[in-house]
C-alpha cells in the first residue's frame, strides 16, 4: 500500500513559509513550487493519472508496470502487476478507459523495447527508431491484465487520450514517426470489442522535419453530431484538428483551428454538464505578445516555435467547440522556479472528473496535482 493524496492549501504548515518571495494577489503557491490561484485546491502526493472510476467508487490509475487501485479517493493504493514478464515491459505515456461493459483498457508506449534513437543532423532522422505502442486490458477493476496486444514498432511519441463512442466503440490516439526525412505523425486505434482486436486508421502525416516535427500527441472527443473531434499538437502556432466519422477508422478535413497553442500537447474532454473542457499551454504568456522561439533548423523542428509551458490553461465549451469561454490560467511557475530552471515547466496534463463539476488535473511535466471547481471558471 502506498500514500496517495491529501488536499492542501497556503496555510498548511511548511508550504507559506517556504515561499522566499512575495505571492501574487489571487495565488498561493504549492509544495512543488508552482503558483495556482486561490480557488483551486493542492493534491498532494497524487499520482500522475489518468484515473478511472469504478462502479464500486474506487479508482483506478497505472504507472511503471503496475496498477494501482485506491478505495479512499486517492490517499492510499493497492499494487497489482500488469505483466507476467515484467522486465520485458513497462508503461509509457499511456491513456486509461473504463468502458460501459466495466472493461478497463489500457493503451502505452513500451519503454522498454525503446531502441535505435540516435538522432543525425545531416540527415535529419533516426533511422529504424523503436518505440512500440500496445493496449492491453483487464475484466476485473484493475487486478489483473490479458489481451495484450502489440500494434505497431514505429516510434511512438506519446499515447494521450481514449473514448469510448456512442456505438460503444472504443479509439484511443498514438503516434507513428515518419522517415527520410523524420518528422511524427498521428495515428489511432477502434476496436469494437472491448480490446479483444484493433483495427488501425490511416495516418495522418502533414509533412514537417525534426524530432518534433509534424504533427503530435492527439486528443481526442466524440461531438454531438456523432463525428470525433481531434486537436494536434503541431509547430505551428495553432492546435490543427482532423474529424471521424466512422469512430475513428478514418480521419479527414485537416487544419488549424483558432486555438492558439505552444508546441506542447493538450487535453480534450466531454465532463458531466455536457461541456468541453480544454486544458492546455497557450502560444504566449497570459497577456503578453512574445516568447523565446526553439527549431526552426530543420532538427529540433522545421519552423521556429514557442515551447511555452510556464502558465497551464482552461476553458470551457457549450457548443461543441464553436466558441469558448475566456480562458484561465490555472497554475504557473515562479519566478524562482523559471530563472533556477527547476520545475519550470507545467504540461502533459491529465483530467479527471472525480464528482460532477470537480476536475482533478494532474502533469507529467511539473508535477502539478491540484482540484479545482467547474463553476469557478465559466
């Protein structure tokens, strides 16, 4: 068993005192060094998610080669392994659904095949680069795992998101880098039954030259319309977005959106009131027209870009997307934090809705672990 979360404030003992400067009017800041705003709650000791919830109220999570289960809304967890041979597999970036038949699928990178990155500027690509993608399930809450199943060997850059549609289809997005020259691009996954098989879209390849070239780490959700909707990561200033209409077998209609967004990944999803919800990492700094720009040589990425990921951001939709809300910043790094260069980075959010209206965000980078209220920000 091990310790999970604990919700905080600025007034818990260690946290204020800790602070060597003045807080901005509104903030408070955390145990890791990040400033969120005074309505928003610390989760401290959390894990990094994503997190399911159960029928029976536990919640589920993974991490490393394991499952973790907590029946205390996340203070404490149970171990499971996933793997029967776990020094042939371990969990990368990875997405997490519990389906409407109470089947969790889990899809991941396996960072323990990764092989043959050796990245060479004169060509720009990595040869052969390994990275597989695999998905794998579990018909018991979490305790134990079958069907594992790998999909492709290319390099895989992230797994993000996982739906479930209303034909009870399940599509989960990945990655597939592309050669000669190298650049990613996005791919994801259906099966329609619960794991047991997976059918693979075409890839969607829009060019571009790097190791953070392309397109990138999609997220994806289902509209009312009955088309999925998915927002790239890309370099080119904006989130570009692609649309299904077959759950996720095909994708079409590709461009940019009017989301402006650094080159950092986003999190999409439908919560309980019916809106959208989107968490991600603006272009510039909240009310600011400039940033450092990275690439831009035809090795890191084709196109100078902002790698921005000092402010986390939130916003709401009630038309599906068509308009939004003002967006918020809900946590940023410190001044310290960014001149040290500790902690300076707040992305790769995960969301989870643990009651109506209460989100739970959680970050691979910065680790950020906080709770805030729907009402607070629409």
């Amino acid at each position: 068993m091990i310790l999970g979360c604990k919700s905080g404030n600025k007034d818990e003992p260690g946290i204020e005192s800790e602070n060597p400067y003045q807080i901005e009017e509104g903030w408070k800041i955390t145990s890791s060094g990040l400033w969120i705003r005074n309505n928003i709650s610390e989760l401290s000791n959390l894990p990094l998610g994503p997190f399911i919830r159960l029928t029976n109220n536990d919640i589920v999570t993974v991490g490393g080669g394991k499952s973790f289960v907590s029946s205390d809304e996340g203070y404490t967890w149970k171990e499971y392994p996933v793997f029967t041979q776990p020094d042939k597999y371990t969990i990368g970036e990875h997405a997490l659904i519990r389906t409407s038949k109470g089947i969790i699928i889990l899809a991941f990178y396996n960072t323990a095949e990764k092989a043959n990155w050796n990245w060479q500027t004169d060509i720009h690509d990595s040869p052969g680069a390994i990275l597989p993608t695999y998905a794998v399930r579990s018909l018991d809450g979490g305790k134990t795992w079958q069907n594992l199943q790998k999909l492709h060997d290319e390099w895989t850059g992230s797994i993000r998101d996982i739906i479930e549609t209303v034909n009870g289809n399940i599509v989960f997005t990945s990655m597939m880098m592309q050669h000669s020259p190298g650049h990613h691009a996005v791919v994801t996954y259906t099966t329609k039954d619960d794991g047991v098989s997976w059918i693979r879209s075409n890839i969607i390849d829009l060019g571009g030259i790097g190791n953070h070239g392309g397109v990138m780490e999609a997220t994806i959700e289902q509209l009312h319309d009955g088309r999925i909707w998915m927002l790239m990561r890309t370099n080119w200033g904006f989130f570009w977005e692609a649309f299904s209409e077959d759950d996720g077998l095909t994708w079409k209609d590709f461009k940019a959106t009017n989301i402006d967004a650094g080159s950092a990944p986003g999190m999409l999803s439908r919560i309980q009131s019916g809106r959208l919800v989107l968490v991600w990492n603006r272009y510039y700094p909240e009310g600011k027209n400039e940033f450092p720009l990275t690439g831009g040589d035809n090795n890191w990425s084709e196109v100078p870009v902002s790698n921005h990921r000092e402010e986390l951001s939130i916003m709401f939709s009630d038309d599906d997307g068509l308009s939004w809300s003002k967006s918020s910043v809900t946590a940023k790094v410190t001044v310290i934090s960014s001149i040290t260069k500790t902690n300076n980075q707040i992305s790769y959010p995960y969301l989870f809705e643990a009651r109506p209206g209460v989100l739970w965000i959680t970050t691979g980078q910065g680790n950020l672990r906080i709770s805030l209220n729907e009402k607070d920000f629409i």
